[in-house]
C-alpha cells in the first residue's frame, strides 16, 4: 500500500513461531503504467531477529533476498524519470520496512540479477550473481561524513566483466543514504553500450574497461576520485549525417 505507480503481489508467506522469522516467497513487483514485464521478481525474502546482536541488548532484525531478478526496460525508465513524484519518495523504503516489525540491521542479497534493455533488446546490460551485504544499518546517528556501516558488493558485469564495491555507509543519513566505498572494475566489455551510445552519434565496437578508485556520495558531498582507468581494444566512430547536424 505505500508504493506509488508499482503493484506488489505475494505467492505465498510462512511465518515461524520458533525463531520468530517471516519468509514471502514468490514475489512480484510492476509497474503500474507498464506492468509487463515485472520490474522485479523475487523467490524468497525471509525476515528474521538478528540473533548476534541481542548480546548487545539491540533487537533489530536481519533481512536476507535470494536470488532476486530486477529488470527494467527504456519504456520504464522513461516513465519513471517522467513521472511528478520522485523515486525515493514512491514508498520502497516503508513497505520494505513494514514486512517485519523490527527495524532492519543487517541486509543481505544472495545471487541476484539486474537487467536493462536499451533500444537493442540483443544487447541487455546485465549483472548476475550479485552479492551484497550491510550491516549495523541501525547505528546511531552519526556526524557529516562518518559512515558507520560495512557493506560489500560483487557482480558479473554484462557476461565477462567483475565489479566489486568494498566500503561503508550511513543508511540514517537524511535525504537519502551515503556511502564511501572503494569500487574495482574489471575488464568490463563496451560494446553493450552502443545503443545508448548511438544516441550522440557515437559508434562503439570491442573494448574493455577496467578501473579502480573510491567513491563517496552523501548528503553534503560528492566525490568520485579515479586511482586508475584502461581503455583497451576498443573502436570508437563519430557517424556524421545529415540528421545530426544543428
């Protein structure tokens, strides 16, 4: 009910007395305006206490996402950067929170999938097997610019490639999250960026990218610093034509 513009459906959902955990399983999300496909499909969400901190007189709950697939499409993405009502203020956040009553702390996603299809349904931008995790969400809050979270993060990148993000977070931070991590690219192909590319006339063939920095994006900053970047192997064209003259 707090989703605005999407529509969730649940196939089945367990709940366990002994341990105190929620599992949905067979979940769906779409987009109301474009509803096929769905932008999100996921097997098996389960919610439980977070043991490892009532030690620590905390409770807090520990959230775990199996082999979750996102997919979104031009068409979606139009709509969603066309729409009045911003992204973060279209709910995600309250109905992820309103599955469990515990505020979550530790946020966990095993082999999940992320797809978008450009104009060439034969070049999808893909990430699979993507592992992340994030703990002590529920920190207390903390100064401009301390980032009291662990996270990590690492994927396939489009078939070939690997990305990986180790760093910290301040999931508190208000208007929206920050983070500082430091990111590894490696040998990411170029070539499924030609539709997009197209767009400014550009035509790409072949290449990878690799790369390795750190990043931290904030509230109150924005910073990107690049240690290293290689180009290898690539053909890059300016088409010129009659159309794309002024």
């Amino acid at each position: 009910e707090h989703l605005t513009g999407y529509t969730a459906k649940i196939g089945d959902l367990d709940f366990h007395l002994i341990g105190f955990s929620v599992t949905l399983h067979d979940v769906s999300i779409r987009q109301d305006a474009h509803p096929d496909p769905a932008v999100a499909v996921i097997p098996r969400l389960r919610a439980s206490v977070q043991w490892s901190e009532l030690v620590k007189l905390k409770l807090v709950s520990d959230f775990q996402i199996d082999q979750p697939k996102i997919y979104l499409n031009l068409t979606q993405l139009r709509k969603e950067n066309n729409d009045d009502i911003p992204v973060q203020k279209k709910g995600w956040q309250q109905a992820l929170e309103d599955i469990y009553p515990l505020k979550i702390n530790l946020f966990q996603i095993n082999d999940g999938a992320f797809t978008y299809i450009d104009t060439d349904p034969q070049r999808p931008l893909t990430l699979t097997h993507l592992f992340f995790r994030a703990n002590n969400i529920r920190n207390i809050r903390s100064p401009e610019r301390v980032y009291p979270s662990p996270i990590h993060a690492e994927a396939i990148v489009f078939g070939t490639g690997r990305g990986e993000f180790d760093g910290h977070a301040n999931f508190l931070a208000v208007p929206y999250a920050g983070v500082n991590t430091l990111f590894t690219l490696e040998k990411v192909p170029l070539d499924y960026f030609r539709p997009m590319l197209s767009r400014a006339h550009l035509s790409i063939q072949n290449g990878f990218l690799s790369s390795h920095g750190r990043v931290e994006y904030a509230p109150t900053v924005k910073v990107a610093h690049v240690e290293d970047l290689a180009i290898d192997r690539v053909r890059l064209d300016y088409v010129h034509s009659a159309a794309s003259v002024p």
